[in-house]
C-alpha cells in the first residue's frame, strides 16, 4: 500500500516540483555557508592573534560585485554573490542564514503546532462529552483571537526572543484550526468496527488513538504539517518585519525590515529587498505545491492531470 501511494506520489508533477524546490532550499542552507567568507551578519572576518574582529565591505554594491574590505594586514577583494547593503553586509551570507532561521521556525514551530493540535483534536473527538465541550472553548477562544494580534502581544513582553522562543510562541498559538478539523475526523473514525474491536480486546483509550485511529489518518496529519511548516515560516515573517523577531540572529524578516528601513527599493538597491522576498515566495510555493500534489495523491477523485 505504502508502495503504491509512493509511485503515484513520483507521478504527480506537482508534488514533484514541490519537494524539488524545497529540497533545493534545504540543501542550499546546509551547504550554502561553505561558499561564503562571511558570519550570519555578513561581516568579514579578520584574525589578528588570538582575537577577531569583523570588517565591513563596500556598502550598496549589486550582485555578483567586488568589494573591498580594509584590514590591519591591507586591502582585501572578495566577491559578492547576491551584492551588499547599505552598511556593507554581504547578503549572501545573511540570505543562507536566514533561510536557516525560517527553516528552523518552520520546522519547530510548525511541529509544535501540529503537535498540540493533533493531541487536542484526537482527545477531543474520541472522549466526547464535557472533554470535548472544554477543549473545544478553548480552542474556539483561541480561534476568535486574531492569531497576528496574540502573536505581537506575547512577543512584545518577552525580553529576549531567540529563533527557538519565537518559534515557541508561534507554535502555541497556531494549533487551534488542526485541533478542530482533527475532532473531526476522529468523531468519524471512532465509530468505525476496528476502533470498537480493540475497546473489546481491553485496549486503553490512547493507545487505540495513537494505534488505531491516528495511523489511518497518517496522510492527512502529514498535509497538516506542511500547511502548519509554511504557516510558521510566515509568522515568522510576520513578526520580523515589525519588529518583534530575535533581538540577536539574522532572519529573512529581518533583511526586509532593514531593507524597508533604509529606503533600499527607492534607492534603486532592490537586491537588498528582492532576493530574501523572493526567497520566502519561492519557498511557501514549493510546499504548496506539495501540500496539493499529496491531495490529489491521497484523493483519487482529484487525480486529473496530477499523476
């Protein structure tokens, strides 16, 4: 079975170029600091002893420039890949390295939601009655809030935000729509014959949600992590661009926020603000991409000309 959902997975052109482009991306901030003379501020470094300091190039130059770093040991030339900005910070280095962040953000914030709103979800539809009736406010309260608004109220009084914390508080306020729609689909299969065979056979309530119910929703646990892995990856953004992202670290958000900053499109250095946009978009549209190509996977009556 498992065979066979894989080979109609490799047929789907959409599904295919989704993982091409987020394989690209990944691959390219795992390896990506191996090309770059840089720190994840874009600083050059220089040793002089036992100490380092960190010099900076020549500012507002385009991609693929040459810019000259002073040192104590004289005049250095490195090359720039995606060009400089106002401050002389070389982009490449800040593009790979906040491309880890969001990756990190997506990844961690993105699980812990899906986390949070699997167990909620499942608990909720399968004990029904007051459980249900308790979870199910609370998620609705959560779900009234504007996520935006919660977001900035819980990040403004945190004083220190490291990628991790920021991906926490993204994490646990993004839960509440996979709680819900994953109520549903458990009220559906706790009715099924299997799920009253194994309450026969003595089986606890949980194991019979994590070893019954939940791998016959596997495909769909896996849809809402995509959706959730993106839903982080713009939160993050999100919060970034205002203001409110990691007080220490380099982030996509945060290259926008001081490209907008300075002025950088009007200017005329739209490298500065271009590259980690484009970045962002290409990302959120390769997982998008595979989000829908597993639904016409996983959905024969959407396999038209997916496979």
């Amino acid at each position: 079975m498992r065979s066979n959902t894989l080979k109609i997975a490799l047929r789907n052109n959409k599904f295919k170029i989704g993982v091409a482009i987020v394989s690209f991306f990944i691959i390219f901030a795992l390896i990506g600091p191996m090309f770059s003379k840089f720190d994840p501020l874009g600083y050059y470094v220089v040793k002089i002893g036992e100490r380092s300091i960190t010099k900076a190039s020549t500012p507002n130059i385009p991609p693929g420039g040459i810019g000259e770093i002073f040192t104590p040991h004289g005049v250095v030339k490195v090359k720039h890949y995606l060009g400089t900005d106002s401050f002389g910070r070389d982009l490449y280095s800040q593009v790979v390295y906040g491309l880890r962040s969001s990756l990190f953000v997506g990844l961690v914030g993105g699980g812990l939601a899906t986390l949070i709103g699997l167990l909620v979800g499942f608990v909720a539809g399968y004990k029904g009655g007051w459980t249900d009736e308790i979870l199910m406010m609370l998620t609705n309260i959560l779900l009234v809030i504007p996520t935006l608004a919660l977001l900035i109220i819980i990040a403004a009084y945190v004083t220190y935000r490291g990628i991790l914390i920021e991906s926490i508080i993204i994490g646990i306020t993004a839960w509440p729509w996979t709680a819900r729609a994953v109520r549903a689909q458990t009220f559906s299969l706790k009715e099924r014959e299997f799920v009253a065979l194994a309450k026969i056979a003595g089986m606890r309530d949980l194991a019979i949600i994590f070893e019954e119910i939940m791998p016959n929703m596997i495909s769909y646990v896996f849809m809402v992590f995509i959706l959730q892995f993106g839903g982080a990856i713009l939160a993050a953004v999100g919060l970034d661009f205002i203001g409110l992202g990691p007080t220490k670290g380099v982030s996509l958000g945060i290259i926008l926020q001081n490209a907008v900053l300075w002025n950088a499109i009007q200017l005329g250095y739209w490298w500065w603000a271009i590259t980690p946009g484009l970045v962002i978009a290409l990302l959120i549209t390769g997982l998008y991409f595979i989000n829908t190509g597993l639904d016409e996977v996983f959905n024969p009556r959407l396999r038209r000309g997916g496979e």
